[in-house]
C-alpha cells in the first residue's frame, strides 16, 4: 500500500473500459461496439488532420477560435459561448470538478451514460441514480431525484446505451422542474444521427437561462473520436468557469483542424445520418425477427435484449460473435447483463452480423 493517498472517492472508481478492437486469432474483425461511424471520418477531416500534424512543433490555438465560429454559425448560437475540449468527456468531467465536491450530489438516470457517475466520483461527489421507465429516462423520477445536496444532472439525450430519448416537451417539463442552483448538463453526443420532430439538441433551453449546458462531439456521426474533439454551449458564466480551468491548450491542432473540415463535409454527414436511418431500421427489424428485444433507438446503436436460458443468453452470443470476429459491447457494467449494444456499422457488416447472429440463435 503506498503512503499516498488520493482525495477521498477517487478509490471507489472503476476505471473506463472501452469497447475492445482485436479479437485473438482473428485477422479482420468487425467492430460494433464503440458507436463510432460507420463510415470513418470525412476523407477531407483526415487531409486537414494530417496537414496540421506537419506542423505538429507549433501550439495549438488555445481558444478554438475558428473551430468556434464555424460552429456557432453552424448551429446558430454566440461563440463567445462555446468551450472546446478534448472529447466531451474533458468537458463532463470539468464541469464537476467545478460545481461539485465532497458532500454534493450528480444526479443522472438509470442507464445513463457511464462517464457520469465516473466524472462526479472523480471531483469526490456522489453520484445518484434516478429510475428509468422503460429504459427511458423519466422526468418526475428526475426531479423527485434532486435534494438540497443536488448540483448536477446529466442527461444523455438521445441516451446510450439505451438509444431512448426525451422529446422537447419533457426536456422543458424536466428544466422547469429543476431549482435554478441545479446545473441541467444535456449530452446531445448522437444529436446529428436524430431525425424526429419532437427532439431538440437542446439549444434554446440554453438561451433560456443560466442553469443548463449543451455537450456535442466529434466522435459520433463525424467519426474523430481518435482525435479527442467536444464542445459544449454555455451560459456566459459557465464558460467563464471552464475557461479557467481547462488546461490551456486541451485540444490539439490537428483535432481542431480536422473538426472543422468535417464540419464543412456536409454532404459525408447527411449520407451517414440517412446510411445509419436505413440500417438501423434494418437491423432492428432483423433481430425482432429472431425474437429478441430491441430498443426504439434513435441513435446510431441498438440495445438488444437476450433471453435468461443459458447457452442462449447475452454472454454466450457475445462469445459466438466474437469468436467469429464480430465484437459488440457486454452491458453488465450499466445494470444490464442480458442486453448487448450494437452499432450500426457498414451494409456488409450488418448482414455479417445479423446472419452470425441467425446461425447463433439457429
Ligand atoms: C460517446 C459519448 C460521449 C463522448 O465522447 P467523447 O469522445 O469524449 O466526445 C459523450 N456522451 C455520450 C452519451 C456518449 O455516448
């Protein structure tokens, strides 16, 4: 044991394990289990990557200013609002470390995304879980959720790994429901991928006062989430706070290049969004066939769930899949051991996927 100890709740963390990518044996695996696109990123994003990392001796522009402008125009709202990080997991875990403590809670749902309770343990908080109804987040369990000690809820919306979402009306109904001293932090990290009328990203619920925080990132539907890029729409006095204790230079040259290239590549978003729409469909359609349980998603992944018997549940068909090169996520980590989340890959690998999982089912 070492003499040095961390601040208290650091210990109680189970580190992030991400989705894994080599499958022993096996040369050409398909991989289903980390979201990232289909398509990989814009074959422009990974030129202007490549040519910022020629200049790879400079420091990077510590505030993001063109990356900002092309997003605020982009998505219509004040730069001076916006607050790039490397990935949006820096900007969940700043915005605990600088509104949360020891003795503060982090509220998020059920099967909300891990990063949450990770993020809240890490700034010595406590993270609290409020119930889902059908693996959907539910507004008045939320809200019955917050106590005095409640400084953060997160909201993935859509969720992962859960593909389900709040509407806009239940996302005001929820931000109406909420004390002004609690921060409403809105991960809309699969927003790009959303087609529905109903759903809002979040925006104008930013411009409605100081207490909610929109996240995006680049590792979704643009396909970088090697090269770490989020960002997130503030109230001004939020993005005071992140400004001050981001470190100064947190997100490289060639991630800022490389995002804004992608942004520009309208044209390889829309046909990853429209690819994903038809695949996704697809899939779910397929494995309701085979008579398993699919939740309605809206993100680009699929929640499925397994029957209890075993030789036919979760495991054993993450066991049959990977042992054929097919690697998608085990979910025992969220609560969920008999379900597996899938990506939405490419056509050819969608139909690998579905027939290994035919023969599995048989
Ligand atoms: C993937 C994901 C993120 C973030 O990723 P970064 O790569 O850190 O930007 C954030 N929230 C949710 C819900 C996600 O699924």
């Amino acid at each position: 044991m070492s003499v040095l100890v961390p601040r208290p709740g650091i210990m109680t963390i189970t580190p992030y394990v991400g989705g894994e990518s080599t499958v022993p044996g096996v040369e050409r695996v398909i991989k289903l289990a980390s979201n990232e696109g289909a398509f990989g990123p814009s074959p422009k994003a990974v030129a202007a990557g490549k040519a910022a990392a020629a200049e790879m001796h400079r420091y990077p522009d510590g505030g993001c200013a063109e990356l900002r402008a092309a997003l605020g125009s982009r998505h219509g709202v004040d730069e001076a609002r916006l607050v790039c990080g490397a990935g949006s997991d820096e900007l969940i875990s700043l915005l605990c470390r600088a509104y949360t403590g020891p003795g503060d809670e982090v509220l998020h749902s059920q099967y909300g995304f891990l990063m949450y309770p990770l993020a809240a343990k890490a700034a010595g908080a406590t993270p609290v879980a409020a119930p889902e109804t059908d693996l959907t987040a539910d507004v008045d369990a939320l809200v019955e959720g917050v106590t005095e000690k409640t400084r953060i809820l997160f909201l993935a919306n859509p969720n992962n790994p859960t593909g389900t979402y709040l509407g806009g009306e239940a996302l005001g109904r929820l931000r109406a429901g909420l004390p002004e001293r609690v921060l409403l932090v809105i991960d809309a990290a699969y927003a790009e991928f959303v087609t529905r009328d109903d759903y809002t990203p979040g925006v104008e619920l930013v411009d409605g006062g100081d207490n909610v925080v929109m996240t995006r990132t680049f590792s979704k539907i643009y396909g970088l989430g090697g090269m770490r890029l989020g960002w997130a729409y503030c109230p001004p006095g939020v993005a005071d706070v992140l400004n001050r204790i981001r470190s100064p230079f947190n997100v490289s040259a060639p991630a800022q290049a490389a995002g804004l290239a992608a942004l520009a590549d309208v044209a390889f978003t829309d046909k990853a969004r429209a690819h994903n729409e038809t695949w996704r469909a697809w899939t779910t359609e397929r494995l309701r066939d085979l008579g398993l349980e699919v939740s309605p998603s809206i993100g680009n992944f699929v929640l499925v769930r397994f029957p209890a018997d075993a030789g036919r549940d979760a495991e054993a068909a993450d066991t049959f899949l990977k042992g054929r090169g097919i690697i998608v996520r085990r979910m025992g980590v969220y609560g969920l051991p008999d379900c597996l989340r899938v990506t939405i890959g490419r056509e050819d690998e969608m139909g690998a996927f579905v027939e290994t999982l035919s023969a599995f089912i048989g």
